[in-house]
C-alpha cells in the first residue's frame, strides 16, 4: 500500500512554527513518527510545497503512478483552492482532510473546506497525532474497499 501526505504552504517548517499550534514533530521526522503507530505495512512518503500548481502537479503523478491514498493538509488552500478541490476530485484517489489545529476554534475564514465534500473524512485538533488518524483510517477504507 502506497499513501503519500500531502502537506499545502506554511507547513515546512511545522516542529519549529508556533510548537503550541503544530506542535514538535518536522516534516523530516513525520514519516518515521507515522510508522511508529500504524500496522499495516505501507509505503509513506511526505510532501510539501508552498505553491497550489506543484500541489496540484503533485497530485496527479500520485494518480500516473497508481498511489492508493492521500492523507492531505492543504493549509491555506483548504479555505480558498477550488483548483486543488478539482483535482482531487477527478483523479479519485481516496484521501483524508487533515488539520492540526482545531480550524472551528478559529477564525471563522477557516470553517469552510474546498476539499471536505470528496473526503473520507476531515482530522482536526490533534497536533501532529492527526496524520498517524488519517493514515489509520485511510487504510481501513481502502482494506474495506472503500
């Protein structure tokens, strides 16, 4: 099973910005603090960019390449990308919504998702523990054929 996480603007320097938001946990470690929870055997691999159009080229290689599903933070772009809502829409892989922070607790901008329609489900409010749900729970669904 291959699932990429899929990390939108800002996100690179998550373990240094704003540790009480995002927590300790960078980019560089994520993949092997994932590992440490999940079971099923899987390739993970982590992506980020700050840029909509490299996401967006990013997701359709998953999709060239047959990648089962996409744990996905788009940051920012989950509140204004109706392009990278398309996108994750036509190619159809699954994916889980994935926000570190609680978005409800938040300004009210950050209540409303581009990407939330076409998801397995939304993760919000766990710091960094919400990728390892979103794994988890991406590979339940596609094991049950989701």
């Amino acid at each position: 099973m291959k699932i990429s996480i899929v990390n939108g603007p800002n996100l690179k320097y998550i373990g240094q910005r704003e540790p009480d938001i995002y927590g300790n946990v960078s980019l560089d470690n994520l993949k092997n603090y994932i590992n440490q929870y999940i079971k099923t055997p899987c390739q993970i691999e982590v992506y980020q960019s700050n840029s909509e159009g490299a996401l967006i080229d990013y997701l359709e290689t998953l999709w060239e390449n047959e990648w089962d599903g996409i744990v996905i933070n788009a940051g920012a772009y989950t509140h204004t990308s109706i392009a990278l809502a398309d996108c994750l829409s036509w190619i159809k892989l699954p994916y889980v919504e994935v926000h570190l922070s609680n978005i409800y607790a938040r300004e009210t901008f950050r209540h409303k998702s581009f990407l939330s329609a076409k998801a397995i489900g939304v993760i919000c409010g766990f710091g960094i523990y919400g990728y390892v749900l979103g794994v988890q729970a991406l590979i339940k669904n596609i094991e049950q054929g989701g």
